[in-house]
C-alpha cells in the first residue's frame, strides 16, 4: 500500500475530525479567494478607464481625483464646468468654424462680406500696383486680421493643431439610476480604445448616434448593454432623461435609442450617451448670457447685440442648436501625442500650461487612477489579504491541533507500522502526507466556495456596478507586473507549505515513538 | 540460522541509573528449527525478541542472522531488514483498525521494498481460514480470527525468522491450539526457523526444544537485577 493510502485511510478513520478540520481551512482559502477575486475585478474595472483612447482630461479647477472619477468612471458628481469657448480651443478651424456659426455674436458673415466687398473695391480702382497696391495690401491684411480676431471660427483653437481628438462630456443627468452623457458621435465612432487604441466601440444593435438626423433630429441616443437590460431598453425606444438627479424632474425632449453598446466592461456599459446639441436644448441646460463672467467675455471678443438676444432668448427653434455662449462643458477627453516629435513634446507640456491658466486643469487619468489604487486600494487589499491569511494560519493550526490530539491514540499504531518495518521517515512522511490531504482538500473546497461566492456576487450586484462579469473558473489576474501569474495559483504550494509547517509538530512526535514502549499498549 | 552472542541490555531508570535486564552468552536457532522460550513475567522474554527483531537496540554483543552481523545495522537499515526477513506475531495482535484483514497483510510487504503480491496475501488469509473475511475489519472480527491476519501478516514476506510473542495470551482456550497449530504447521511448511514466547506449559510441553531464559541469561540466574549507575 502506497504511503498516500495509508494517510488516507488514517484520515478516514477520523472523519469527523478530518471534516471539521477541512472545513475550518475552506473557509479560509474561500474568503482569501474571494477577497483576491473581487481585487482582480475592482482593478480591471478601474485599469479599463485607462484604455479608452485618451490620455489627458480636461476640466475645471478642483479634485484630480473627482475630476477623473466623474469623467470616466461616471462616479461622484461634477465639479464644475467650463465654457465651451475653452473646449473649442482644442479644435482646429473647420470645427471651431462649424460650432461659431451658433453664435449669438456671429459676425463672421458680415465680416467676410465686408472684407470681400473691400477688395473688389480696391481692386476696381486699380489699386494692385506700386504704393498704393502696398498701402492696399496693408489695409486688407489689417482687415484679414481683425476679420479673424472677431470671429474665432477663422482661427485653429489655441492647442488644435496638436490634438488629435478633443470629445466633451456633459454630466448632470440621469435616466432611471444611470447617468446621462452628453457627448459628440466622435465617442464611438472615432475614439478607438483597447490596450493598444486600436479597437472601435460596436453595437450589439442599431448604430452610433448622429449629430443631426433627418427623423430624430438632434435627439439620439446610444445606451450602455448594462443599461439596456436593467432598463428594458430596446432600440427605437424613446427615453427622457431626469434633470440633476435620479429623481429630478423629468425633461419634456425625448431621446430615440438608435444603438446599444455591445458590453465593452468599462463604466461606458453602464450610462446613456445623448447628442450634445440635444442635450443642450433640454431646459434648463442653457446658461443664461446675463450672467456669463467677463473672462468668458473676453474670449468671445465679440459681445451680442441687444436685438440679437430680443430676437433669441427663450425662443430657440427645437432644431436650432443652443448658442455657444451659453454652452458649458463637464469635461474634455483628449487625445494628444502623434508620432511626431513636436505632438509629443507637446503631450507632455499642455497639461502644465493649462493648469497655470485660471479656467481648467488637466490631469493624466491613468496616473490618477495609479494614485488612487496606490493610496486606498492597495493597503485595504494588503489588509484584507493579511486577514484572510490570518484566517488559513489558524485553519492551519487546526490541522495541527487535530493531529497532534490523535498521537496519543495512534502511538501503538505508529509503532506496529514501525515494527512492520517502516521506518521513522517513513512515518514521519505518513503525518505530513496527511496534513497535506487535509490543508489541501480544505483548499480545493474553498476554491470551489470562494468562486462560487464571487460569481453569485458577481450576478447579483458587481456585474450591475462595474459592469465586470466574474465566470466561474475565472482566475483573478496577476496581482503584479513583477509576478504575472494569479495569486490563487499560488494557493496550491502555499497551503502545501503550511500543510509541512503544522504537521511537523504531530510528525516529529510520530519520528520519536519508542516502538518497544508503545508496542501491547 | 540465529546466533546471539554476549548481548547485554539494561533500561535506564529515572537519575540516571541502569536496569540489566538481560546477559546472555550465547543463544542460537538452527534454520526451520522451532524453539520455545519460557520464563517468568518480567524476565525479559519479549525484550529478548525484540533486541533479535532490532525493534530495540543492544547495549553490547553480536547478533548473526545467516552469518551476518546484524546488529550493528543502522536503525533504517534494521528496519528494511526485519521487514524483509523477519515475522512477528504480537501479543495482542497489533492489527491496524483502520484497514482490513487483507490491508493488514499487504502492509506487512508494504515496507519490505518487495513488490506487493496480492495473490500471497489472499491465499495466506485463505490459509488461516479466513478467505470470507479479506475485507472484513478487525472490529467485525473475534479474537481468534484477528490473530490469525496477525499471523498470515507476520508470513507475508517469506520471513526466514518467525517470532512469536504470547500469541495465544488473549486468545480463548478453545482457539489456543488452533493457533499454536497454524504457527507450527506453517513454519514447518515454509522452512521457517520459529522462537515462540509462552507462559502456557501445555504449548511449551509441544515443542522439542524448550529454552528457560533464566538459564540461559546470566542475570536471572537465581538473583533479582540490581541497578547500576550509569558510567
């Protein structure tokens, strides 16, 4: 009979022993499980808010921290918010162009006309040569400049050449208990995210809303696959959102569902993304032009005319977007750095020259996020796992107690087996061989328990928060760069080496049985 | 087949102090001959086997089994050596409760670095007359039939040395000669030299050799053990 049987047996013999004991050390094992599971999970729903396809966030002054939570994780509330004219300097002329024909302070067309009108002029009189066409030339470079001062669409925005992607969020939302973005189609349809930026968003139905849309208007919506299914949301549908709260009053514009994300596990699974320009026409999301503060002012150059707010306010045609004057934004997701030399130096200096300005701060998200696992997670992790071992070790003292108790009725028959001819290592290994059995068996059902609790949970509740889906046999990832293997399978040698620890004590009392005493007692 | 010659062995006593038990010259048993030792309670009978099995150590003296010197061995190399040579039968069985007759058998070859032969174990304990009972614990056993496994254990590896404590003490008169019998008729067969350990007359008196330990261990001889300091 092989050593391993002879261990078993014994096991057997005391089975009620064994099973408490086996039972004390699942229950450890299970609750380590489950603590490095929910780990691996809490991390990965955070670490995925650093694949999303941008790496600067823009906001107002405040908490980097709630800036970062609030913007990719839809966690906590706003602090603030910019003017759009601030978003607008991340974009390059054509867009900046596009957005400034909604301004109420639109001069561009009369400007334009009047500069084109003045160099007809010039040029019927003949004005193209000698001084005169140089004094011509001057005026029409001064009229081009001033032209370009007043009105902003003629210009890039101050960082737009260096920007590959500036996309606003506007927050303050809600639909049901999920938050409502406002955003442009540029978040699903250009953003690329993944480890390497290089995968698009997909539809699990419908498609990717438009900024204008012949039937919908500037009223689509695209849900999150959470939210879908919670809500009971389809495509087609057509959902009004709360205003400030989950159960702030209802806005009276319908969104059309047009698309649902297939699940991405990222915090995006779990909002409703609106077209800006629609959510900027919901009441109440305008800012009154009264109270824009001078700052404001001074970037705008160009304030609007009183007949122009007559003519204007209160009565915007549904399909005419809000003014820019009274847009503000939540956020600016970023996406800077091109291969170039001058796109990455400048990657790495924009965030200081916006946080020395008076209106926003810019913050690297993911270095956020590191700070933040660094400060709260990792010590109440480190915590919770030294708890759990604590645990083990006492379930490991068990094994020894239970053991060590049964030397005493087994002393005659560790000296038969002696006599039989095993020697004292022999039975030594014997002991060992069972604290194993017991440490690991003990381990492999807390496995089974510790995964069962977690994919319960997972079901229940982390799954609806996180957006994360915990399977069965998932492992929790690598707990570190350094060591890229899980934890749990480290279990299995740990409690290995606990097994030998504990059972020394009952196996060295097994080495030292005086066989001749022992024998006939 | 068996030779001792001048073995001495004490006990140690509480402050250090030394109790001779036993000092005998010279002791001998000629192969698939069968001795039976007698002597009084405490004499040092079971010692005396259990310095031959190496179970305890010499203080001094030669053990040679098949013209080898034994006694020397290192304790693990005594123990692979008993294992694979010698048979004991206990007093009082010494069956491991957790396994079965036929277990308790394959664990005496387990320890013999001897392949286990299942075949030898079942038609041992067919032997003994206990071929309906290989998976029977010693629990669901009587006395009689346990110490019969004790016996089938103790032929398992073909031992050449068979020894024999007591082994009809706690069995019931009835079954006493039966025992007595299995033990004589199998070390017959087998060619197995036998020293078997009694207080029972009747079974010495079946023996054609009958060795008293007080004749033949200096100590006994007609005076109690005196305790010795340690030197």
């Amino acid at each position: 009979m092989s050593l391993f049987a002879i261990a078993l047996r014994s096991i057997k013999q005391r089975s009620l022993a064994s099973v408490l004991t086996c039972f004390s050390m699942a229950l450890g094992v299970s609750l380590m499980v489950a603590v490095i599971t929910i780990h691996g999970v809490v991390q990965d729903s955070f670490r995925v808010g650093e694949q999303l396809g941008f790496n600067i966030l823009v906001g107002p002054k405040g908490g980097k921290l709630q800036l970062t939570l609030n913007s990719v994780y839809y966690l906590d509330q706003p602090i603030e918010n910019i003017p759009y004219a601030y978003y607008l300097e991340f974009k390059q002329q054509a867009d900046r162009q596009a957005d400034y024909r909604h301004s109420l302070a639109n001069k561009a067309d009369q400007l334009h006309w009047e500069l084109t009108d003045a160099t007809q002029q010039l040029a019927e009189l003949g004005a193209g040569s000698g001084s005169a066409g140089l004094l011509t030339g001057a005026a029409l470079e001064l009229l081009q400049q001033q032209a370009e001062q007043q009105d902003p669409g003629q210009r890039d925005g101050r960082y737009g050449p260096y920007i590959e992607l500036a996309i606003p969020l506007l927050l303050g939302d809600y639909y049901e208990s999920f938050r409502v973005v406002g955003t442009t189609p540029d978040l699903f349809g250009t953003l690329k995210i993944g480890p390497s930026a290089d995968q698009s968003y997909e539809f699990s139905e419908g498609r990717n809303f438009k900024a204008f849309d012949q039937t919908n208007g500037y009223f689509e919506a695209v849900v999150g696959s959470i939210v879908a299914r919670q809500a009971n949301v389809s495509v087609g549908d057509k959902i009004n959102p709360r205003h400030g709260a989950v159960d702030g009053h209802i806005h009276n514009e319908p969104f059309t569902v047009v698309g649902i994300l297939a699940p991405t596990g990222t915090p995006n699974d779990r909002a409703v993304f609106v077209n800006m320009d629609g959510f900027y026409l919901m009441a109440d999301h305008a800012k009154p032009v009264e109270e824009t503060p001078e700052d404001e002012r001074e970037n705008q150059l160009v304030e609007p005319a009183d007949e122009d707010l007559a003519a204007g306010a209160g009565e915007f045609d549904i399909r005419t977007p809000l003014p820019i004057e009274q847009r503000e934004v939540t956020a600016i997701l970023l996406r800077v750095g091109g291969d170039d030399p001058i796109s990455q130096l400048f990657a790495v200096t924009l965030p200081n020259e916006i946080n020395e300005g008076s209106v926003a701060q810019a913050v690297y998200p993911i270095q956020e996020i590191h700070k933040f696992f660094g400060t709260f997670i990792g010590p109440v992790l480190i915590l919770l796992l030294v708890i759990t071992l604590m645990i083990c070790v006492v379930s490991g003292i068990s094994i020894l107690v239970s053991i060590y108790n049964s030397m005493n009725d087994r002393r005659q028959e560790i000296a038969v087996l002696r006599a039989l001819g095993a020697g004292r290592s022999t039975v030594l290994w014997i002991i060992l061989l069972e604290s194993m059995i017991l440490s690991v068996v003990g381990g492999a059902i807390g496995w089974l328990l510790g995964h069962g609790l977690v994919t319960m949970a997972s079901a229940l509740w982390v799954e609806a928060r996180t957006g994360v889906t915990i399977g069965f046999f998932q492992f929790a990832p690598p707990i570190a760069d350094w060591l890229p293997i899980s934890l749990e399978l480290l279990l299995v040698p740990l409690l290995i080496c606990l097994a030998i620890v504990v059972g020394l004590i009952p196996a060295i009392a097994a080495y030292r049985t005086d066989v001749a005493k022992s024998l006939g007692k | 087949m068996l030779e001792l010659l001048d073995i001495k062995k004490s006990f140690p006593l509480p402050g250090g102090r030394q109790l001779p038990i036993l000092s005998i010259p010279k002791f001998s048993v000629a192969e698939g001959e069968q001795v039976v030792l007698v002597g009084r309670s405490g004499g040092g009978k079971t010692t005396l086997l259990h310095l031959i099995a190496g179970i305890t150590r010499l203080d001094s003296g030669q053990i040679i089994f098949q013209d080898k010197s034994i006694g020397t061995l290192s304790e693990p190399a005594y123990d692979r050596f008993r294992a694979a040579w010698m048979g004991y039968v206990f007093q009082t069985f010494n069956l491991l409760p957790a396994f079965t007759a036929l277990e308790n058998v394959l664990l005496g070859m387990t320890f013999a670095r001897k392949a286990v032969d299942r075949g030898r174990a079942r038609i041992l304990l067919e032997r003994v007359g206990l071929k309906d009972r290989l998976h029977h614990r010693p629990a669901a056993m009587s006395v009689g039939e346990q110490q019969r496994v004790a016996v089938a254990r103790a032929l398992a590896n073909r031992p050449r040395l068979l020894l024999a404590d007591e082994p009809t003490a706690n069995i019931d008169p009835a079954n006493q000669q039966k025992i007595v019998d299995l033990i004589r008729e199998t070390a017959l067969e087998e060619k197995i030299s036998l020293i078997m350990v009694t207080h029972s007359t009747e079974v010495a008196s079946q023996f054609d050799r009958v060795d008293q330990l007080d004749e033949i261990n200096e100590l006994s001889a007609g005076a109690e053990p005196t305790a010795t300091e340690t030197t």
